[in-house]
C-alpha cells in the first residue's frame, strides 16, 4: 500500500478550505475531523500520515478528499471513530489499497440497514457498523455518481455539480482545483468576467469554450459562494 503524503504532480493538492468547497461541507466540522482524526488516529494505525503542510495549511492527495466524505457522513451519523478506523483497517487489508473508501466497489456495495451500516467485502462476508442515527444512504449513492474510477477501480476524477455539468475536479489538472474539463480554465475566471457584464457570447469566444461550458462555470461558481 502506497501512501500519499507528500506533495507529487497528478496527487492533487487539496486544504481544508478547498476540501469544504468542493465537497459542500461545513468548513469548521472538515477542521476538527481532519485535524483530530484523520492523520492522529487513521494515520497512526498504519504509522504513517495521510496529509502534508502547504505554506502552513494542512493539504491531502485527491484520494484521501473522496476517502474524507465517507467518514465525514458515517460521523454525522455517530458511527463511533473505532469502527470506522476498524473497518477501514479491514477494507484496506482485503483490497489492498491506503484508500477503501475510494474504491468503487466498497462505495457502491454500502448499504444501510435500520441504523446498521454494511460493507459488502463478497458474498458470505460483510462488515457491519453502528450507528446512533439513520444513515441517508441518498447522500453516498449521489456522491458515488459524481466519480469517475480508474482500471482499479480507485476514484480518479470528481463532478462537484454531477456529470451533466463540465466543471470537474482532476488531480492531473490544476493540482485538482475545479476546472471547466478537458481544459486548464478555473470556473472562477469565467465567473468574474460574467459578473462584470461580459456578455457570455464574448467569454465562451474568448475562452474557446461552449455556451454550456460557460453557464457550467457560473452554475459552480454560485453554487459554493
């Protein structure tokens, strides 16, 4: 298993602002489960950590930010930090990767029974956690489809507003700030030029880019103003 722990083209480079931007978190409960889980507890099981320093701000790799919402949820919902570590320990014994809650497989065979949440691992073998409250299994299975998966089956691209919008989050691009795909473009400049009355004829032209594209940019930009 290979940890992502230092900063490396084509890992993404992601702070805690930016993993509550894009995934649509709250900005102080990423801070707290970050800071006091993530590298304290995940990170000691293995003995190693699974974040860097970027000018004094803790950052992680892509994978870890698609790992991130699945524990954010399973705490949401008071799935003790234990069996979270427990079965991410497991998870990552039996598919042998740093990253289970990142593979398609695990996110996809998540389900939700009363207020026991299961990992499917195969056919005659599952994982079970606790919970103190009803887990919205909606909030998984949305996030499960804005993900693209490479030939290993691991997360390797993020839709933050679905795949019907061209905004996407690709650790080989811009480090894995949100860009207009296929392109290098931040939604943010294109959202700066439409709020200054630039008509958007003139900035799709400009940026050689769709009319779509540019409505996708500004959908993005609002969304997580």
């Amino acid at each position: 298993m290979e940890f992502e722990n230092n900063m490396e083209i084509g890992l993404g480079i992601f702070t805690v602002p930016d993993i509550a931007s894009i995934l649509n978190l709250k900005y102080s409960r990423v801070h707290i489960l970050l800071n006091e889980y993530w590298d304290k507890r995940f990170g000691s099981q293995h003995g190693e950590k699974y974040s860097w320093k970027v000018h004094n701000s803790k950052a992680v790799s892509f994978h870890t930010l698609v790992e991130f919402y699945i524990f954010f949820q399973l705490k949401e919902v008071g799935v003790p930090t234990q069996k979270i570590l427990d079965a991410h320990s497991e998870l990552s014994k039996r598919f042998e990767t740093a990253f289970p809650f990142a593979v398609s497989n695990i996110i996809n065979k998540m389900n939700c029974v009363g207020k026991r949440i299961v990992f499917e691992i195969n056919d005659n073998e599952i994982i079970n956690l606790d919970s103190t409250k009803q887990l919205n299994l909606k909030f998984i299975k949305l996030f499960a489809h804005k993900l693209d998966f490479d030939k290993n089956n691991l997360a390797n691209k993020f839709y933050p507003l679905g795949k019907s919008n061209s905004v996407i989050v690709d650790p080989e691009h811009q480090f894995g700030q949100p860009v207009i795909k296929n392109t290098n473009i931040y939604p943010q400049t294109i959202y700066n030029l439409h709020k200054s009355k630039e008509s958007k004829k003139f900035i799709a032209e400009s940026y050689e880019i769709s009319l779509k594209q540019v409505n996708d940019a500004i959908e993005y930009c609002k969304s997580v103003a």
